[in-house]
C-alpha cells in the first residue's frame, strides 16, 4: 500500500525532476545566497537541499512517502522561495532580471506534475499513439519534453541576459535564443507525437553536453557568477535530455516488435 506502483519510467522522472531542482540549487542559489549574504535564501536551501535528497532515495525505493516530501521542494520552488526572498525580504537578483523567480516556479511545476503522475499510475494516460506518429505512452513524451522546457528557463534568466549584457548586445544574446527556440519547437512536437522531433531532443541535449567545452575551454568565457562548477549544471540537463530521448526511442522499438 505505501509502495509506488508506477512503471520504472514514473520513478525516473520523478526523480530527475527533484534533482533537477536540487542541482540548481547546488550550482547557483546556495553560492549566490552565501556571496549576498541572503540568510533566509541559505537556510532555506539547505533545508530544501536535505528534504530534496531524502525524497529522491525513497522514491528510487519506490516509497509513497517520498512523493510527499517531494512536494516540498515544489512548494518552495512555486510559492515561498520568491515570497520570502524578494518580496518580504527585499532581495534582488543580480543582473536586474526581475524574472528570475519564474525559473524555478516551472521546477516546481515540472515536479508537481510528475509527482501527480507516478502516485496515480498509468491511471488517465492517453497511451494510444496517432497516425503515423510516435506510439510510445504519453509519459514517455513528456520526460524529456519537460527537461527541453525547463532548460528554457535557463537562457531565459541567465545565458540570454549575460550574452547580451556582456557579449556583444543581440549578437551576444543569439546563439542561447536559438537554442531556446529550437528546445521549445522539440518539447512541443514531442508532445504531439512527430517522430522527428526526437532529432531535435537528441540534438539539444547533445550541444547541452558540449557547451561548456565550448563557452569555456575554447571560447575561453568566464564561468557564470564565477561559480566553476555552474557548467556541470548544464552538462546534467543534456544528460537527462538525451537519456529520456534514448527511453522513447527503445520503446519504439520494443513497440514495434510487438513485445
């Protein structure tokens, strides 16, 4: 009864989406809280941090409890972070980008919703594919189209305003805008069962992984913040990307050999 029932596949992206939100927090919340000296941000992120990593190992146990303290994490993502820290508590966030907090509102988001799905099962998934399009249940297209939208977020309060700011203007901003763009246009073919958007998935994840390699070995660019971990954040995100990109394209395969 206090067992998670759901396919593997559930419990992977629940996990992922915890993570996610975790690593994020790792790798630009805590160091940036700590630099500002944003107590309520610290204690917070450190609180977040245990429950976060507690609620991950008992899911991967297949633990119902974990689901619930899952939601913690979530509730600070949607709701407290941004209200205790910038508006009962005045901070800002660097760089002026008064948007920031939508970031990990759409974390927390990502994590209700697939909380919602591995407590319920495969209960309500339309699993039938259409056409000639990709066959695979729904829950399958909606892992990696989750993470391709989430890594949105990134650029939208990060990559796009430090290019423009301190690259060069639009031509700065460019390059992250496109790769936004083309993450998007994935996300929404996936979900709509085109078969060549997992090209675009693949593609996306893949430039994720080479990007620090990039920006920062051979482009020679400074670390976000100076934060020389930040990359590993961004490598983390292709990573899930393809993974989940690499689950729908399997169970296409064992789909269509019928077994």
């Amino acid at each position: 009864m206090n067992q998670i029932k759901a396919p593997t596949i559930y419990i992977q992206v629940t996990a992922a989406a915890l993570l996610y939100n975790l690593l994020h927090i790792l790798a630009w919340e805590l160091p940036l809280a700590v630099r500002m000296g944003w107590r309520i941000n610290v204690v917070g992120d450190v609180f977040i941090l245990s429950v976060g990593i507690i609620s991950v190992v008992l899911i991967s146990m297949r633990k119902r409890i974990g689901l619930m303290l899952g939601m913690v994490p979530a509730l600070w993502a949607i709701l407290l972070q941004w209200l205790l820290v910038y508006v009962l508590s005045g901070y800002k966030e660097p760089n002026g980008v008064w948007w920031y907090p939508l970031f990990p509102i759409f974390q927390g988001i990502m994590i209700v919703f697939f909380i919602n799905l591995a407590y319920r099962g495969d209960e309500g998934q339309h699993d039938q594919g259409i056409g000639m399009g990709l066959k695979s249940p729904s829950i399958y297209l909606y892992a990696p189209a989750a993470f391709l939208l989430v890594q949105t977020g990134q650029k939208l309060v990060r990559e796009i305003v430090v290019g423009y700011l301190q690259n060069g203007g639009l031509k700065g901003a460019l390059p992250s805008a496109l790769l936004a763009l083309i993450a998007i246009a994935a996300a929404i073919l996936l979900i709509k069962r085109v078969k060549w958007s997992i090209v675009l998935a693949i593609f996306t994840g893949g430039f994720l992984l080479i990007q620090p390699v990039i920006y920062h070995l051979i482009m020679g660019k400074p670390c976000l913040g100076d934060i020389w971990w930040y990359p590993f954040f961004t490598v983390v995100q292709g990573l899930f990307i393809l993974y989940f990109s690499a689950r729908i394209l399997l169970k296409e395969r064992e789909m269509s050999n019928g077994t």
